[in-house]
C-alpha cells in the first residue's frame, strides 16, 4: 500500500460515517448492558430483603406462639394454685393473640410466596 491511499481510507467520508454509527451502536448497546446489571443487582437486592424479611416473620411468630402457649399454661397454673382469682379478663387477653398470630403467620406464607421464583416461560422451538 502506499501512503496516499492510506490517508484516502482514513478520511474518507463514508468510511468516518460508518465509523461514527457503529461507536454509537457500541455505545447504546454499553448503556443498555449497565441498565440491564443495574436491575439485576436490584433484584437481588430485592430477594435478599424479602428473605430477610420472612426469616425475621417466621421467628416472631414463632416467638409468639410459644408465648402465647407459655402464657396460657402459667394462667392454668395459677388457676389451680389460686382458684378464687378471676383470671377470665386474662384469659380472654391471651385468646386474642390468636388473630394477630394467624395475621403475622399469613404473612409470613405471603413472603414465602414472594421468594419462590415463578417458573419461567417455556422455550419456544427454534424455527
């Protein structure tokens, strides 16, 4: 090659425009790729707080439960132990966790249901 025909490639016009429309192609393509992790990240980001969350659900209703349950069975003892005390205010208190607890254990299934991924759509064929 000689150098005249070298600076003829390099400047040429169309050879410039080209050049200029696939930098712009690679540059949009670079933009979609970064907004493309970005939501990946964000998803992610997404799951790990959803499965804190129902970890943290479970375990206070969990919680709960068992204080609910250790709570009843002391009221039964001090219904023995003192059979002249009224515990009927009390009882009804420790009663109405239940709702509550079957609210935050509804909830906890709603997370749950949150984490499982959904299964994906089937591949169409190749044509």
């Amino acid at each position: 090659m000689t150098e005249g025909y070298e600076a003829e490639i390099i400047y040429d016009p169309e050879m410039l425009r080209v050049l200029r429309e696939i930098h712009a192609k690679l540059t949009r393509i670079e933009q979609k790729e970064d907004a493309i992790l970005m939501s990946q990240s964000d998803v992610d980001a997404a799951t790990a707080a959803l499965t804190g969350a129902a970890t943290t659900l479970a375990a206070v209703a969990a919680d709960l439960t068992t204080a609910q349950a250790n709570v009843a069975a002391e009221i039964a003892a001090l219904k023995v132990a003192n059979p002249a005390i009224d515990t009927t205010a009390l009882d009804t208190a420790v009663a109405g966790l239940s709702a509550p607890l079957a609210a935050l254990q509804a909830a906890d299934t709603a997370v749950d249901a949150l984490e499982t991924p959904a299964t994906p759509p089937a591949t169409p064929p190749a044509s």
